[in-house]
C-alpha cells in the first residue's frame, strides 16, 4: 500500500484536480463562457509525470481544448470566407480603403463602442455577438450591408446602407444585442 501512494498518490490529486478543470471548462463553454482553458490537461500531464509510467502524460492531450484548439483557431477564417464567397457572387468589387472615414460599431448592451478605419468590401467579424459585415457599393450609387448572423443554416441578408444601420435581435448566450453600425468621417464625432 505504502509503495502504491508513494508511486501514485500525487498523481490521483493533480488527476482529479485536472479531471475537475476539465469539467469546469466543459460547463463554462456551454455557457459561452472561457472556464481555465488547457489547465486540466496540464495538471493530467503533471500528475502522470510523476508516475513510473511517464508515457501516460499524453492522456493530458484529451483535454477538449486542445482537441477543438485548431476549430477556435480557423473559425473566424470560415466565417470570413463564408460572406466573401457571397459577395463574390454578388460582383463585389475588391476591398478598397476609404481614406479619411471610420466605421463605428456600438453595442449598448455591453457599454461597447469600436472604432475602425473604413474600407469599401472590408469584413469586419464580432464575436460577442457573433456577427460578420461589409459595406458594399451597390451599382447604382448607393451602398449596402452584407451581415452574416453567423447562424447554422442562416442566410446571408443584404440590408440598404446609408451610412447607418441597427441590428436587433442578436443572441448570445441567452442574451439578446443590439448593434449600431456607422460610417463617418475620422474626425467626426460619433
């Protein structure tokens, strides 16, 4: 019994230690929360280190975030990809900078205001909310708004633009946002 606690005794703490981050982190992404991402597996890896059996450290690999780090990774890419492919179909032009003006991105809810420079068929992506756009010329001398609601199944909507939109109705988390686009000169105060 002595020689079994001396070989594994620390090994079943920081196991279940890391078995108890694992699960924190689970539960906190279902709430689109970040729980200690990595510090169960970490703390699997540390405990099995200190086992005769070294080998079994790799076990701290199966902690969901390492298995879906290259999913957080690439995500936004598809989401990017996804409207461009849109508006490529739709004959877009190539994105263009617009010297001289910014766009505004306000979102209340969060007491948030993001300020960045224009571009004419530049993607800007939201995470909270999830929400990927671009201000687009129309043809015809107006613009308009490519949104992807970042939905399973969801449409792309193409909104008229005159230098200002509001969206309603986003979701996250249970928790529903508005978003206030606009398009201004840089020094104007939005």
């Amino acid at each position: 019994m002595n020689g079994f606690v001396r070989d594994y005794g620390v090994c079943i703490l920081l196991c279940g230690i890391g078995l108890f981050f694992i699960v924190m982190t689970l539960l906190a992404m279902r709430a689109d929360r970040s729980g200690v991402p990595l510090m169960g597996g970490l703390c699997i890896a540390l405990g099995f280190l200190t086992t005769p059996h070294k080998w079994l450290a790799l076990l701290g690999l199966l902690d969901p975030v390492f298995i879906l780090f290259p999913y957080f990774v690439i995500r936004d890419d598809l989401r990017r990809k996804r409207l461009k492919a849109f508006m490529k179909d739709k004959g877009c032009p190539e994105p263009a900078a617009a010297p001289g003006k910014q766009i505004t991105v306000s979102i209340p809810e969060r007491d948030e205001e993001l300020i960045w420079g224009f571009g004419y068929c530049c993607i800007f992506a939201l995470n909270i909310p999830t929400l990927v756009f671009s201000v687009c010329p129309d043809g015809k001398g107006g613009e308009v708004l490519y949104l992807d609601r970042c939905k399973r199944g969801g449409e792309i909507e193409v909104l008229p633009f005159d230098g200002s939109a509001v969206i309603e109705g986003l979701e996250k988390a249970g928790k529903s946002y508005t978003v206030s686009i606009t398009v201004s000169s840089s020094g104007e105060k939005c």
